[in-house]
C-alpha cells in the first residue's frame, strides 16, 4: 500500500469512528434524556438537534485539522527551500498524526529536489565564470601561458600560438624548456628562479629583461620582457603564469645600434676630421707667407676646431653617464705624464687667447690608476675653463702635489671673474651656469658635471673655492695606483674596470 | 703646428687606408705619402679586407663603419689564424664612431692602435705611425 492510501484509509477510519462516536452520543444521550426526565418526545428531539449540530461542528472542524495538516507542512517545506521571500522554519513532521509518511516522504523528495536545483545552479554559474576566464585568458593581448608544478605547459593562449608561431599541440603538455628554446641575459633563468621558488616560497613573482627565443624554421629571434607569477596552493594545479612583452624591434635595434647621440656625434665627426685636416694643410701651406694678423686667425680657427672636437666628446660621456655607460679602464699611469699631454693640446687653444698655463708637477707623486681618456677629459675640461674665465688675465696655474691624505692632488686655478658665492653651490650641476657670465663666456655648463662624475668614478673628490674678480680654483683628486689595487685586493697590472656609477661588476676581481 | 720637416724613410711603409669617406682618405694619403709611405686606399670593406689579406701591408688603417662588411668584423677576420693565417700588419684602429665602453677595450685589446679621428689631424696620424717602429 503507498503512502498516499495509507494516509486516506487513516482519514477513512478516523471519519468512521468519529462518527460513530457522534452517533452513539447523540442517541445514548436522548434516550437518556427521554428516559430520566420523562419530556415529551418534541423536547427530546429538540435537544437531540443541538448537540448534533455542536457535534458536527467539532467534527467537521477535526476532520478538516487533520486532513489539511498534511498540506499546511508540505507548504512549509516548501517555504522553507524557497531562494526569495521570508524564511520559513522546517515543518515538524512527526507531530502529525495522520499521513506523516506520506508529508515526510514529500518533504524529502521537495528537500531532494531543491538540492539538485541548487547544484545546477551552481554548475551553471561555474560554467559562466570558467566561459568569462577562458576567453579572458583567450583575448588577452600578450602571449599567456601556463604550468603546472612538472614544468608542463598545461595552457597557451591564442596570441601566444600566434607569437611562438607553432601548433598548439606542440605546446600544450610539452615541457616549457624543451617546447621553447629560451635564453636569458644572465644566470638568473626562469629555470633557476622556479627551483628557488618551489623550495622557499609559497607564491613569488619576478621578471627578465631581454630574454631571446629561437623559434623553428626562422633566422631571428625575439626578444621580450617576461613576467612570471609562481603559486605552489593553486587548487587547480596552475603553478607558474607566464606573460611576455615582445619588445624585438626595440631590442634589435639597441642591438645593432647606435644611439641618437652616439650617431651625431659620428656626423659631427666626419666634418670636423676634415676641417682640422685641411687647417693643418693650409697651416703646412700658407703659413710661412701668411702676415701676423691671419697667422693668428688661422690658429683660432684651428683652437676653434679642438675646441668643437672637445665638446663633442663632452656630449659623449655626459650620454655614456647618463645611460650608466661609461666604463673607466683604470691603468697604472705617471700623472705628469698625463698632465703633460693635456697641456699640451691645450696650449694652442690657451695661446690664442694670449694665456699662459704654468704646470707644476711634485717630483715624488706615486704611479696613479686613472683611465686615461677620460681623466684627460677632466683636466682638459677644467683648464679649457680656466683659460676661458681668466678674461684679461695672463696666466692660468696647474699643481699637482701628494696631499696629507696620501692621494694625489691637482688644482687649476685662474684669476679672473670668479664665481658668485650663490652659484658656487650649484656648480657641478648638469646645464648650471652663472647667468651673468653667459653672455661673456661660451660653453654648455656640461663640462663641470661631467668632470665631477668621471672623478668620482674614479674614486676621487672634486670642489671648488671662487672669489669674484679673483678667479676660482678647482682642485681634484686621484687615487695612487698602490691604493686602488688595494680597494681592489690585488695588485693587477692589467688594470681596473670601473663604472661611473661604482665598480664594474663582471670584473672577476670584484666577485665574491 | 709646424711646418713638415722631411723625415727618414720609415721601416715600415706600405699602408691600406680602408676608409669610405674620400676627403679624409685623400688628407691621410697626402700626409702619408709626403712622409715617405706608400698608401692603398679602399672605400668598400670586403675589398679592403681581401687587400688586406694579401699581407703585403705594414700598416692596416682600418675604419670601423665602412660599407659591406664592418670594420670589427675585418678585425676579428685578420686576427683569426684560421682566417688570416699570414699576417703581419700592425692594425690601426680609425673611427669617429664612438663604441660602448667595453666594446672598445675589447677592440683596443685586437689591434694596434685605436685613433678618433676627430681628434688627430693627418700630422699627428704621421707621428703615431711613426712611433709604431720604435
């Protein structure tokens, strides 16, 4: 028998017996009544009606409780699943009398029921979101991929097909490294920033610069920046994203190249080659028969040339420092004989300019360790200085001595305008030069700041004392070769690299 | 500046100028030639370096960026034994190119000799040479 006739035969027998209890009241009561009290048979039926009435109202108020309940908690249940609207408690099924297995059976099937509504709800909204990220990960501009914690590519996005130029399945499933011919700049690989990550972290992050990929069938390679995002908990397996940043064009051509200064000064170059040439060829020529004034005028335009040549290199090294390129090969040198030749070349434009340059060198100076190129920079550009500001003055003065500190000393010291004490503190800045003095004097203001970058890549100092109308003294030092080969822990002939900005990592002798 | 003195014959005299900017070949050839040299002039790499390889030269002046093949690669092509099994010539590095810094040593370090051109004048270029027989 199912639930439900069980639960109709309850309410079948309930009835029955309700009635029967009525029946049996009703009369047992009028015939006791028409027995005891000897009424009349119109008074007995009359009192009959009433309490049949009041019993069948309390009989049909029963009847219905017990058939309706059934219902009212099916109801409840029902309230009680539904998403929307006020919460309902769960119905009390083992209270009801009549028909509990059948609400109970019904309750589970509607508690059942509601739980698989409920899944698939909640797989759909699944579905959405993977459907959301698939083709996020999908149209993300960049190339994607990801890996799993063997190194196995276990997602590759399209623009990362497109970029790698080979078929899908020849990456997803693969091994990163035997997919994709990678190689980095330096030690620090994805390979070994993975190793370290899956021993000390949880999640890490990093990216290279600069890394090259060969791909098959094509002569270049690509170049691109890579991020990378390490996360051992990922539920779904996804250990290591990996994003890159083609950058081949770019890269390519810093490869090849040259930058926008390097190449103007190749183009300033060629021309000034040529005009000192021919200077020097009319010198050869013309000069013995040339009168005093275009005698002069020919060893300006010949200083002019220097001159031109020297600022030329100025806006060389200032990019090289910029750029943190310029590299100083330091070299055991004799500083009088670096002095001797920067003097010298400067002689012509000093000359012109009707000044003398009195040198004094100290006769014990150690051996120092300078690259010689751009140590002549610093002299030249600080005796190019001197000359210029000396304005009518005659003589500019150069010494080089061994100071207390055991370094060796060198001042150039004219007696000219001077500096105003406001602009003395900016002086060794890029561009910086004294407003009033610009208009007497030529030149960019780059040669103080280059001077002070190459001697303090060197491991020197470099100030300046000034009085107007006195002249100014720059005075800078260089390291004996003796101590910079003891910075450097050794005694190496073979000179030092360094950069402007500190030492020169790659340089064996500085590794740890 | 002053005026040129004659000087000595030099020991070693036969020059290749590979150098693509006519007017300064021209400059360095009539300062060369004046002091007693003998100078080959090629504007195109690949023929300047077959003629340098010919190894009749005493003095190699090599231009870095010339046409048809660079001038580091004629250098490491006249360095390499296997390329250049004969070769004599002191290598004389002239450019107005500016390289990186280490790329310089490391051309420094294969030749010669290493001149910015802008620099020297062709007197000076003569007295370099000059100092290279001592």
């Amino acid at each position: 028998m199912d639930f439900f006739s069980k639960y109709r035969s309850q309410i079948h027998t309930k009835t029955m017996l309700l009635m029967l209890v009525l029946q049996v009241f009703v009369v047992g009561s009028g015939w006791l009544l028409y027995l005891t009290n000897r009424t009349d048979m119109m008074q007995t039926l009359a009192a009959m009606s009433v309490l049949a009435l009041c019993g069948t109202i309390l009989f049909a108020r029963l009847v219905t409780h017990t058939a309706t309940e059934p219902i009212h908690m099916v109801w409840q249940a029902i309230q009680h699943i539904a998403p929307h609207g006020e919460a309902q408690p769960a119905p009390k099924v083992e209270s009801l009398g009549a028909g509990q297995e059948l609400v109970s059976n019904l309750v589970n099937h509607i508690y059942q029921m509601a739980s698989v509504v409920d899944d698939i709800e909640r797989t759909n909204a699944k579905k959405i979101q993977d459907i959301h990220t698939n083709f996020v990960a999908n149209t993300l501009p960049l190339p994607f991929l990801v890996l799993d914690k063997s190194d196995t590519i276990v997602y590759v996005n399209e623009a990362a097909v497109s970029y790698f130029a080979v078929p899908l399945d020849e990456l997803e499933g693969k091994n990163v490294y035997t997919a994709l011919d990678l190689s980095f700049s330096d030690d620090q690989t994805l390979a070994s920033w993975l190793k370290e990550a899956r021993v000390s972290s949880v999640t890490s992050r990093s990216k290279w610069e600069r890394v090259r990929i060969g791909l098959p069938g094509q002569k270049d390679t690509r170049q691109f920046d890579l991020a990378a995002h390490y996360n051992k908990a990922n539920p779904m397996g996804y250990e290591t994203m990996l994003v890159l940043f083609d950058h081949t064009e770019v890269y390519s051509q810093d490869d090849q190249a040259m930058s926008f200064v390097a190449l103007s000064v190749h183009e300033l170059r060629t021309p000034l080659t040529l005009l000192r040439g021919y200077i020097e060829v009319f010198d050869e020529e013309l000069g013995p028969n040339l009168n005093g004034e275009l005698k002069d005028f020919m060893k300006k335009m010949d200083a002019s040339a220097q001159q031109l040549a020297a600022f030329v290199d100025n806006i060389l090294n200032v990019a090289k420092i910029e750029d943190n390129q310029l590299t100083l090969q330091l070299h055991e040198e004799k500083w009088e004989d670096v002095l001797r030749t920067v003097v010298n070349d400067l002689r012509l434009r000093a000359g012109v300019r009707g000044v003398t340059i009195k040198a004094t060198v100290a006769r014990d100076l150690p051996t120092v360790g300078v690259d010689r190129y751009s140590i002549y920079e610093v002299v030249a550009n600080l005796l190019d200085n001197a000359i210029k500001y000396a304005k009518g003055t005659k003589e500019v003065h150069l010494n080089a001595v061994l100071n207390k500190d055991g370094v060796v000393e060198t001042s150039i010291k004219d007696f000219g305008l001077g500096i105003d004490a406001t602009i003395l503190p900016h002086i060794f800045d890029k561009f910086y030069r004294n407003h009033r003095n610009r208009a007497q004097i030529g030149g960019t203001g780059l040669g103080l700041y280059l001077s002070r970058a190459i001697v303090l890549a060197h491991g020197g100092q470099i100030s300046v004392s000034s009085k107007v109308n006195e002249g100014s003294t720059f005075t800078f030092t260089v390291l004996p070769y003796s101590k910079l080969a003891e910075q450097g822990k050794t005694g190496d002939t073979n000179g030092i690299s360094r950069g402007a900005h500190g030492w020169i990592k790659n340089h064996s002798m500085y590794r740890e | 500046m002053e005026p040129t003195t004659p000087t000595p014959q030099p020991r070693l005299k036969k020059v290749l100028c590979i150098e693509d900017e006519h007017f300064i070949s021209e400059l360095y050839t009539r300062a060369l030639t004046r002091a007693g040299y003998e100078v080959d002039v090629q504007l195109d790499g690949q023929k300047g370096l077959a003629a340098a390889q010919t190894d009749v030269y005493d003095i190699i002046l090599l231009d870095l960026m010339v046409p048809s093949i660079t001038g580091i690669e004629i250098l490491r092509t006249l360095r390499d034994p296997r390329e250049t099994p004969k070769m004599h010539a002191r290598i004389i590095i002239t450019t107005n190119l500016e390289q990186r810094d280490d790329v310089r040593a490391d051309i420094e370090h294969q030749a010669d000799g290493y001149l910015v051109k802008a620099e020297i004048t062709p007197h000076q270029l003569v007295e370099f040479l000059g100092r290279l027989e001592s």
